[in-house]
C-alpha cells in the first residue's frame, strides 16, 4: 500500500504547519495461525518505509520490519485480547543540522540558544548512532499489550468499556520502557443521552539517562508523549501542552510551535468526561431534511491534564505529584456530531477553564475571557475517545 498522511488537520485550523508522512507498506496477515486450548493465535507482519517532514526542510526517514501475534482470549473474561509485538526500525534524521542552524538564527538571545540546542539534543543521540555504532537497525522493540473490549461498537458506542495496558522495551539509539494505560467507558443516562469517560496514563522509563554529561533521552518521536489536540486536551492546539514547571521549555514564543513538533514528554494524564445527545427524528420535515437532523447531534465536555517530563536533561523526571493536580489544564467546550458510515464527523470548540500557565489561571480572573483568542477549534472523524 502507499499512502500520504496529513497528521492531526485540526492544525490547519490552529495555524500551525501541517505535519506530513509519506508511507510505503506491505502487509502480510494470517489471522488463524495456530489454536491452543481455545485460544486463537494470528500473525501479521509489515516492512514498511516512511518519509515524515516534521517542520521544513526537517525529516524523519525509517525503515521497518514488524510482527505481531494477537491473541484471543476467553470471552467470558475483563481482558478478552492481547498481543505481542516484535520490531526492527531504522530513523535517520535529514538535514538535521540544516534544520538546527534555521532554527538558532531565529533565537533572540542566549536562553533561547540554549533551549534550541536542547531540544535538538534528542537527535543527536540518534545521528550519533548513525555515526558511530555498527548495525543497519537503530532500534529494536519488544511489546505487550492486553485489552478488554467490552463495548456494543466499537465506532459509536451507546454502552459498556474498552480498557488496554500496553509495555514496550526499546533498545538502540534510545533505551527505555514505555508504559500505557487507557479506558474509555459509555453509559446511557436516556434514549438520546450518553455520558462517556476517558482516562490515559503514560510513562517513558529512560534506562541510559545522567542528569550529568551528555544525556541520552531520544525516544522515537511517535512513542513520546503529546498533549493537546483533538483527542486531547481540547483547549491547546496540537502538541502544545506542556506542563509549566516540568514540560515547558523557557524560549521565545514564537519558537514554541517549533520545539512543539519535534519534542515531546516522558508523561502523560489526560482525563475527559463528556455528554453526547443525539437529535430525534422531527416530523413534518422532508426524508433528506429529517434524515439529516437525526443523524446529528451535540456536546458538551471537559479534559483535564496535560503531558510532563519534557524529554530534556533539564526536565526530565522533574514532574512532582502537585504538578500532576494543579499544574494540569481543566478545559470545556461544547461540540457537533454528525453521524457517518465510518464514525461520526465532528467539529469541538473549547476554551481553558482553568490554565496553570496563564497569569490568572481561572477563566474568570481573565481580561476578555470570552474572546474568539481564548477557544480553540478542533475537527475530526470518530469521537474524541
């Protein structure tokens, strides 16, 4: 399969660059490799390529070989499917040093230097690699993960749970252990009415890191962690939520998006609750128009958390549990589905109810509280969780 992915387009919508990839795959998949004891065993494995500009003329190139071995399990049990994973990537940074010098002209003083040269550290773990260790891989990953589905759809669900712990060692250019949790959960308050929960924890465990020296903290860039978006924390743009004491790098404001797309955090907490209520068929209306009324419908919703432990020398594993409370955002918003055969489409605006980094934090110490600068606007397919 080829593909051209545009990652998150509710960027475009938050006036940040667009996130492109270009991808080359093939997939082979034996979905009943092999029984025992009632258990069924499948195989899929890929070889891919990916060609990912990050911020122009930055790229990521990779090069991948992964399988998988799902598992069903009992059905009468909570974790009813898991999965074992094994794969071989190689990344190689282009025109990183290109990209490094563009981004320190732009630097206003010293501290931003600094910041810059952070930031960009994580890559030089991985172009020292490149350089000095022997061996075409750059990393290799070992995972679990179980799962427990217990949902009546999977796309729209009106009831029931979906739970997943996931655990990843990786070993290369980057050493660490990669931990997930995530639950989501529906419940039906009245015919039209669903109350929805969501609750994601994650972790980066750094096995070769020294607040001393030259530190090592480079993790692939889609196995860190991100806050912000359209399935996050919905009052941030994509990837711009860090948390200010533990997360946040102190540089001038417009090179935040910059180190926005390159650098993510070794922690995650996002919570969300939301209720969803779908419009009855009116009468006396047309079938198009009457149609078109009941497949939509509206919401309303708060996220609360943010992503900590940027992953810097400086920052790393600073994130204390009060960070966790109250240096996370509380955001709310209201939102529009519209149903479709492949999830429904939605459109959610939000603002910062409350925002440890501003300097009044509640909503309502702010001057222009209300203005269209402090909402954000998302767009996607399926719900948010």
């Amino acid at each position: 399969t080829a593909q051209y992915v545009l990652q998150d387009v509710s960027r475009a919508f938050q006036g940040q660059q667009l996130e492109t990839e270009a991808i080359g795959s093939f997939v082979f998949a034996w979905p009943s490799l092999a029984r025992f004891g009632g258990v069924r065993m499948g195989l899929q494995s890929s070889v891919y390529y990916s060609r990912r500009t990050l911020i122009n003329p930055f790229k990521i190139e990779s090069f991948g070989i992964t399988a998988r071995t799902p598992f069903n399990l009992y059905s009468y049990t909570f974790f009813n499917s898991a999965e074992l994973s094994l794969g071989l990537d190689r990344q190689v940074p282009r025109d990183y040093l290109s990209s490094l010098g563009d981004a320190l002209q732009e630097a206003n003083n010293a501290a931003d230097s600094i910041a810059i040269v952070s930031t960009f550290n994580t890559f030089r773990a991985l172009d020292d690699y490149l350089t000095n260790e022997r061996g075409f891989f750059t990393g290799v990953f070992v995972g679990g993960t179980i799962r427990g589905e217990h949902r009546d759809n999977p796309v729209n669900p009106r009831r029931g749970t979906f739970t997943s712990f996931a655990t990843e060692l990786g070993w290369g250019a980057g050493k660490f252990i990669r931990l997930q949790f995530f639950n989501t959960s529906a419940s039906p308050i009245h015919d039209r009415l669903i109350f929805a929960t969501k609750v994601n924890f994650g972790h980066i465990v750094l096995l070769d890191f020294s607040r001393e020296g030259t530190a090592n903290t480079y993790v692939p860039l889609e196995r860190q962690f991100f806050a912000g978006g359209a399935a996050s924390i919905r009052s941030y743009p994509s990837r711009r939520l860090h948390n200010p004491r533990s997360g946040r790098i102190d540089i001038d404001e417009n090179l935040q998006p910059l180190l926005a797309n390159i650098l993510g955090s070794g922690s995650l907490m996002e919570l969300s609750m939301e209720l969803r209520y779908t419009f009855p068929r009116p009468r006396g209306l047309s079938d198009l128009w009457a149609s078109l009324i009941e497949r939509s419908g509206v919401t309303a919703f708060v996220d609360y958390g943010s992503a900590f432990n940027r992953l810097t020398r400086e920052l790393y594993n600073t994130a204390t549990i009060d960070d966790f409370i109250s240096g996370s955002v509380l955001a709310g918003g209201i939102g529009y589905r519209f149903d479709t055969p492949v999830g429904p489409f939605r459109i959610d605006i939000a603002t910062s109810l409350y925002d440890p980094s501003q300097e009044s934090p509640f909503i309502a110490g702010r001057r222009n509280a209300l203005g269209t600068a402090n909402w954000q606007l998302s767009v996607g397919l399926g719900h948010a969780f």
